[in-house]
C-alpha cells in the first residue's frame, strides 16, 4: 500500500500540479486538462462544489487548487478554480461515508492495477477463504477479521475495483473514473461475518453503487 500512496501523492503533485490558495468563494471545480508540455489549463471535467439547492458541499479548506490564472466563470460570475483534489463533506453525500475525495492523478490505470496487489496476496495465504460470484471475487482471513473484494466497477469502465475491509471499517482507494480522476472513500463496516462473502460483497456493492449515484448527478465529462 506505500507503493500505492506513493503512485498516488506524486500523481497529485508532481510537475506542474502545485498548489496555490483558492477562491474565497465557487460554486463548480474544473480538473484541468494538460497541454503537450504538460501544463495544465481549464477546460476539464467539472464537479459541482455546491448541491443543486446552493448548500456547500466540500470540506472547507481541503480543495487543492492550482495556478492558473485564466479561470472560467460559472452563470453568475463566480470563478471556476482548477482543482487537483476536492473532499466532500460526508455528512452532504446521504451515504454515511467518513470520507469522499475526487483526486486528479497521473494514470488511474495503474493505480487501480496497483491497489489490486494486496487482494491478489490475500488470496494466496494459508487459512484465506475466497468466495466468487457472478460480479466479484473476495478473500478473508477470519483469524485478522479482514476482507478484500474486488467488484465490477459502476463508472463503466473495466479498471479493477477493489475494497479493503476490516472490522472496524472500509476503505475503497481507488475507483478509477476516467483517465485522470479518481474517487477514494471510507466508512464504517457493520457487524458482519466475514466468513459469509456473498453478503459482505453485497453489501460493498450497495456503498460503491451509492458512491456512485451520489457522484454522478454532480459532473460533467466523465
């Protein structure tokens, strides 16, 4: 998982993505697209920062935005910073989450390859329990109470998805959402067995699907 964190920090920062003080106030995000040198200019895939009633929905002071200066404006003049990396307020999503980001990085494809190492080791170790079914693969080690499951992606794609759980909570690090974004979330995990794997994927699926539903209604581009 370092290797993972560190795919995904220098994904976020690296070359032109650094980060400067945002807007006092927007309502939408851009995550920029890059040039052939490699910087970054507006004109990506927008998100909303606000719901459709005008309530915020970003955690104060976790948007990363960059410098550039040429903004887009939204219907009411307010400026549409470029963003690197967002973070929902989970108690916005209705999906009892304890954290939701959207980051941009530099292949989603191989972070989500990455994020599949720590599965594929799982299933390979003594005592581990691996059930499949028609749309996952999951693998537990009742001794540690930890789970992971790898399911078929909401975002249309055919990236690998996979989510850790232990008992305390889960952890989805990388769902790939096109070719540059990427959503990360965690929530609590319910009292389940963990020797049961249809019904704890079931269950991840619901999260993930949810995650999903709550992402879509506020994008464009994806």
């Amino acid at each position: 998982m370092l290797r993972l964190f560190c795919i995904l920090f220098l994904g976020i920062l690296s070359g032109p993505l650094r980060a400067q003080d945002c807007p006092d106030f927007f309502r939408f995000v851009d995550f920029g697209q890059l040039d052939r040198n490699i910087e970054i200019h507006r004109g990506g895939t927008v998100f909303r920062a606000e719901s459709f009633e005008g309530e915020p929905l970003l955690r104060a002071g976790d948007t990363v935005c960059l410098p550039v200066s040429d903004l887009a404006k939204d219907g009411r003049g307010n400026p549409v910073p470029v963003v690197s990396q967002i973070e929902y307020d989970p108690v916005k999503t209705n999906v009892d989450l304890q954290h939701l980001s959207i980051s941009r990085v530099t292949d989603p494809a191989d972070a989500a390859v990455e994020n599949t190492r720590a599965h594929l080791a799982l299933q390979g170790q003594t005592g581990t329990i691996v059930q499949q079914g028609s749309n996952f693969l999951c693998a537990s080690q009742l001794d540690t109470s930890t789970v992971s499951c790898q399911i078929s992606s909401p975002s249309g794609n055919n990236l690998p998805l996979v989510v850790y759980c232990d008992a305390a909570r889960c952890n989805m690090d990388v769902m790939a959402m096109n070719d540059h974004l990427i959503a990360s979330a965690t929530w609590t995990m319910a009292d389940f067995d963990f020797a049961d794997l249809g019904l704890v994927a079931g269950v991840i699926r619901s999260r993930v699907q949810a995650i999903n539903a709550f992402l879509t209604p506020l994008t464009s581009g994806l």
